[in-house]
C-alpha cells in the first residue's frame, strides 16, 4: 500500500507592516535603561550650570558612592569587610606620592597624574589581593574584625610616613592633567569625577549580570552548595576583594582630588562606619543604585540641615555649644533610620521603593476591573 504524501503547501506568513513594527519594538526594560541612561548624561552635563554652590557636595556624592559599590561588591560574596577606610587612604596617598613632587616637607615621584592615578588603583587592588587568603579562611565577623585592624593599622602607617602623607597638616594633590590641559576648575574636575564614576558604575552593573557576579551570589547564599555547583570559591573570594580593593581606592582619589588635599585623620573608623551606614541605608545588595541611593541620602541630608537649618525651630546654629545642632540631629536621624530600615526592610531603600512599586503594578489590573 502506498502512504498518502501531502502535497499541501503552507501558505507563507503574512508579514504587514504592524507585525514588522512589532518585531522591532524593543522591550520596555530596555528603553527604560536607555531613557535612564540618557537622562544621567545630559544631568551630568548641565550639573555644573544648575548646582551653584552644590556643586562640591555633588562630587563628593559621587566620590563616595564608588566606595560604597566596592563595599557592596564584596558583600554580594557573603563577606563583611570593615577595612574599607584603610584602602581608600592607601588609594590616595598612592596617589599623592606618585604624582607629587620633592619638597621639603614631603617626597614624591613626579609622575603623569593619569598613569599614577592608574597605578594608585592597580596598587590597592594587589593589597586587597595579598589580604585575600584570609576570606577563605574566615567569614562573617571574623574576617569583620580582621579587617577592621587593618584600620588601626593604616592609621599608624600614615601617621608614621610623613613624607607621603604631609602629617598632621596633610598634603595637597596634583591636580588630574591630560597633557597640557590641567583640571582645576569645579567644572572640569566633575566632569572627571562623573566620568570614572559612570565607568566604575558600569563595570559593577557587568559584573554583577556575568558569570562573576552568579558565582559571588551562589557563595553568598552558601559556600558549601558552591562548591557543589562547581565553583571556585576562594578563586571568585579573591577577585571580589580586589575589585572593592580598586573601587576603594579609587574613591580615596576621587575625595582628595575634589578636597585638593588629604589629612591621615579623614581615614579612621570614622570613615568605615560611614561607609557601612551608607550601604546599609541603600541596600547593599542592590550593588549600584544602593550605593547612589545611600550614598545621596548620607551626605545631602546633613548639608540641608546646615543650610536650611534656621528654619527649623528645634535647631540650633551650627557651632552652638548648647542646644541641638544640625550635625548632630543628622546623626540621630541617621541612627533611627537605619533602625527603622532593619526592621521594616532590611535590604535597604531601593528594596524598600521596588516591593511599593510592585504593589503599585498589582493594583492596577484590580482598578481597571472595578472600572470594567
């Protein structure tokens, strides 16, 4: 018996012009990233026109927060490090040293700002690299407290090297220079500030989305079902903490190149705990727009309360020796904050704003059937 064959032929698809349109329509994920890209380049752009006398404050924002997304980089491995006040003095003395000049309180090595300003980085992170062992050894708050000497130890150093540091006066930086255009103007030297805080931004947005940032969350969640899965855990520990090494360090920089100058005290304890404040107040485990978030909250806030502090009755001017300062209702307010966040949502502001934008989303469908 013969099969029966069909000899039918499928009619080709209709291709209008809607259905091509919608082929090409990209998602809205996608034209929200690019909508929102587009939106930081021109604000950077006009910053220096519309911020007036913000304008430092801005910087500082921006300097900082890439010593938040370093912190934020090694926490997404499951580690805790309280050293970050040391790597970001050792990042901008590094610097200090090698693009200063001889003189007779202080030593250095003359070099072009932008090669000591890479080889600054690249100095802190192998520093993070040779401290790295420990994090496969420790974890939680041992390798907490481990770090946190190399804070006191840090202090010591610098208070011992006064040739680099400048001692208790501290010591002016070289300004940034490409060839014979040198950065000293507010405008260009946030131009600067901006553009190595979008690219450090950027590199720990790939990070978190490649293999590197998949492996760092499979050891946060739990080291042992890593290595399960195959992961070289002290491998993947290692290059974390030489990332926020070279993140830390380059924060360091960026403060001293919009401060103009650095003082061994500005990298203390101090420091560390603003840091953490910082991280946990945005979220640390929202590795970029955490950092920004927590960032912008920390430092903006107590610059309104001394600005705009005369026109809140319970404050007193800044500098009173009695009565509730500015400064220091900040700092109340920045312990009952992060209180309230740890107990309400413990991943900080930007997970705090992503469940309310969710329920939002939710109760949309829910008014348009009441209205139907």
């Amino acid at each position: 018996m013969s099969e029966l064959v069909d000899t039918r032929v499928a009619a080709p698809a209709v291709s209008t012009p809607g259905a091509r349109a919608a082929r090409r329509r990209l998602p809205p994920a996608t034209l929200l990233r690019g909508g929102g890209l587009v939106v930081a380049a021109i604000l950077v752009i006009i910053t220096p026109s519309i911020a007036g006398t913000w304008l430092p404050v801005v910087m500082n924002l921006a300097a900082f927060a890439v010593g938040v997304v370093g912190f934020n980089l090694l926490y997404s491995a499951g580690q805790l490090s309280l050293g970050h006040a040391f790597f970001m003095g050792l990042g901008g003395f590094s610097y200090a040293y090698l693009s200063g000049q001889n003189s007779a309180r202080t030593d250095g090595l003359g070099l072009d700002p932008l090669l000591a300003f890479v080889l600054s980085a690249l100095l802190v992170g192998l520093v993070g690299l040779a401290f790295s062992p420990l994090t496969s050894r420790l974890g939680g708050l041992s390798l907490a407290a481990a770090t946190l000497g190399l804070v006191f130890l840090g202090s010591h150093v610098f208070g011992m090297a006064e040739r680099v540091t400048g001692g208790t006066s501290g010591r002016v930086l070289e300004s940034m220079r490409f060839g014979q255009y040198e950065l000293y103007e507010a405008r260009d030297i946030w131009y600067f500030v901006a553009g190595v805080a979008a690219l450090a931004f950027a590199f720990a947005a790939l990070i978190s989305r490649s293999r590197v940032g998949l492996a760092l969350e499979a050891i946060r969640d739990g080291e042992h079902l890593a290595r399960g899965l195959g992961i070289n855990v002290r491998r993947y520990k290692a290059q974390a903490f030489f990332f926020s090494s070279v993140y830390a360090g380059v924060s360091g920089i960026l403060i001293g190149l919009v401060a103009g100058v650095l003082v061994k005290e500005s990298f203390t304890l101090y420091l560390t705990m603003n840091i953490l404040m910082m991280a946990i107040l945005g979220g640390a485990s929202a590795l970029v727009v955490g950092a920004v978030v927590g960032t912008a909250l920390f430092i903006v806030l107590p610059e309104l309360l001394r600005r705009y502090g005369d026109a809140i009755p319970l404050l007193a001017p800044e500098g009173s020796v009695t009565g509730l300062t500015p400064a220091a209702a900040a700092t109340y307010l920045f312990g009952a904050a992060i209180i309230l966040i740890l107990i309400v949502e413990p991943d900080g502001l930007t997970a705090l704003g992503r469940r309310a934008r969710i329920r939002i989303l939710r109760s949309r469908p829910r008014a348009d059937q009441s209205r139907s």
